[in-house]
C-alpha cells in the first residue's frame, strides 16, 4: 500500500481479512456481515458498495481510491449480496437482519404465550421468518425448483426441526452435513433468548419496583433479546466454517461419478459453501 491508496499488485478483495479456520477469525467476520445498521441503507448505496468491488476484481478502481473504502465497501457486498450468485438478497432473509427480526418475533413470542392460538400464529411466524432466511442463505450454486422452495417451507412451518428433513429430500451435494450444522448454529443462536431470558424475567418480576412498570415488561424482553442477539447471531454462525470442505468419497454416487468422469482420481476433495 502506498498511503492508504490501494495498490491492486497487493490487495485481494476477496480474500477474508481475517484466518476462516479459527472461530475467532469467522466471528470478526461475522460481526462485520451481521452488522444490523447495514439493513438500513438503501439499495442504491449497497450497489455502489457492489459496484465499487466489481471494479476492485476487474482492476479498474477510480483514481484516488483507499482501503478503507474497499474494506466498508466489501462489508455492505457481504452483508447484502449472495456469495455464490452475487445478487442482492431480499431484506428480511438476510443475517443482518436477523437481530431486529428476532427481537421483534421472539419479543412476541414470548409476550403472547398465553393461548394455544397465539402460541401457533407466532411460531408459524417464526418459523416463515427462518425459512425465509435458510432459503435467502442457501447453496445457490444448484438451481432449486418453486416445488422444493414449496416442500422445504411447508416442512419448516410444521416444526421447527423439519427444515433439515424437508430440504434433504431434495438436495445432494453435503446436504446433510451443511443443514445440520445450519441447525445447530439456529438453535444456539435461539437459545439464550428463549431459555436463559424467561428465567431472568421471572426472577425480575418478583421485584415490588417491575410490579409497577408491568407496561415495560414486553419492551424490556425485546431489548434484552437484542442484546443477546447482537452477540449470538454472529457467534453463532461463527460455530462452523461458511465454506465447507468433504472427501469425494462422501458425496452423492451421481455427483461422485460425474467428478470422477471429468476429472479421474485427480479430485480428493470439494468445497462448498454451506450457507448461514
């Protein structure tokens, strides 16, 4: 680098900044892609952040251009645009989205907890709102049918568990391995907010002073599912690598096949991108 203007010979917009093989490397990754303030900026500002990435990858930067511009740049690109496609995602299904989302969905969760017809609409919500997500995270390197998008949202929406059966029925390349650690990183993701929250309501509650702000208790569970939000949506998601690696061995006959017709015994491992 000369200054903070980009010497091209040197910089790599598409190399991580940080080492992917380490959980703390994949969180500060995370942190940056999970930024929650990125939902906010308007499509045309993230398409000049995409604009200006494309240009850093066909080496035809505008004069003058910093680092610190190609690094904020590629933030608002990874927080917004596909990895495998490169189009810009829909707003609610993208992780940045997932700490306003889940603090209102969780918020009203357990707000209206009371009535089985309530219990039912808010997890019918909640779990639109994760398919949703898992659909807009996805592999996106194999085409997926509106039947499949059709099965996988049906199962998801019955329990909240079903998504990894529903989408295994239709996938093969490390389906299984990419969709379970998908769910477990959900459910950690979930867990604090749903488990360890009610316990600190209830606790609260007994306190003459929240007895007499009882108007506050939803808003208060909100914000105090943000807060463990804002921390477990990207540690969570830093649990497993994003860009997976498998013996050939392992996969799908077809696939295995395919590779072996094209390439021999050369090919010992694929790599692929499990999704969020």
């Amino acid at each position: 680098m000369a200054g903070n203007r980009v010497d091209l010979t040197k910089f790599n917009i598409d190399a991580p900044r940080w080492d992917q093989s380490t959980f703390v490397g994949r969180l500060k990754t995370l942190l940056h892609i999970t930024d929650p303030r990125t939902v906010v900026l308007s499509n045309a500002r993230l398409d000049k952040a995409k604009d200006l990435v494309d240009r850093c990858r066909a080496g035809t930067l505008p004069p003058g251009t910093t680092e610190e511009q190609l690094l904020y740049a590629k933030k608002l690109y990874d927080s917004a645009f596909h990895p495998d496609s490169g189009e810009r995602m829909n707003l609610i299904g993208r992780m940045s989205f997932q700490v306003p989302g889940g603090m209102a969905i969780t918020g009203f969760m357990l707000q209206f907890y009371r009535t089985v017809p309530a219990v039912v609409f808010w997890q019918w919500v909640n779990q639109s709102f994760n398919a949703l997500v898992n659909y807009t995270n996805r592999n996106a390197a194999s085409p997926i049918s509106a039947k499949q998008i059709g099965v996988a949202y049906l199962t998801a929406t019955s329990t909240a568990l079903a998504t990894a059966v529903g989408l295994n029925l239709y996938t093969k390349i490390a389906a299984v391995k990419g969709i379970t650690q998908v769910v477990i990183s959900r459910v950690t993701m979930a867990a604090p907010g749903m488990i360890i929250l009610p316990i600190i309501m209830e606790k609260l509650e007994k306190y003459p002073f929240m007895q007499r702000i009882k108007f506050l208790h939803a808003p208060l569970q909100v914000t105090l599912v943000g807060c463990f939000l804002i921390f477990m949506v990207p540690a969570a998601c830093s649990l497993f690598p994003q860009r997976c690696c498998m013996p050939t061995s392992k996969l799908d006959p077809e696939l295995r096949d395919s590779i072996a017709t094209k390439y021999g015994d050369k090919v010992k491992y694929v790599y692929f991108n499990k999704g969020l």
